[in-house]
C-alpha cells in the first residue's frame, strides 16, 4: 500500500491467472479492467512496467497489478 493505493507485483508468466482469480472471486469480485498502461525505462533490465487498473465496484476498491518485463519476454493476453 503506498498514498492510499494498492499493488501488487507480480512475474509476468502468473498475471492471467492472478488477474482471472481477481475477476472470479466471490471477495474481491475486480469485475472492471479500468487501464492498462506501461512504461519505459531504459536503464532497467526489466524495462517494462505494465500496469494494470482494476475496480470492483461491489466494494469499492481499486487496485494495480504490476508487472515487469525485458525486450524478449511475451506477455500472455488476458482475453481469450
């Protein structure tokens, strides 16, 4: 938790399924993909920041699931 928001990090190979449990569990119930937005530094080794933004509107929370990523890694999609 950092100014009132909550990550979570995660390895890029788990973030459908991270994101899927999200979406299914009866308590957390992030019904709505808000954002997905990345970053670029270049001096990193994981250059990529993905970030993604989610809502739960049963609860009211928000939360940001990161992950990090090089120039040769995939990401797998999060829709089918």
């Amino acid at each position: 938790i950092s100014k009132y928001e909550t990550y979570l990090l995660t390895s890029p190979y788990y973030i459908y399924y991270i994101l899927y449990f999200l979406k299914r569990n009866t308590n957390s119930q992030f019904r709505i993909l808000t954002d997905i937005s990345c970053s670029d530094f270049p001096e990193r080794v994981n250059r990529f920041e993905i970030n993604y933004h989610l809502l739960s509107i049963k609860y009211n929370t928000r939360l940001n699931v990161k992950t990090y990523l090089d120039e040769i890694t995939n990401i797998e999609s999060i829709h089918s």
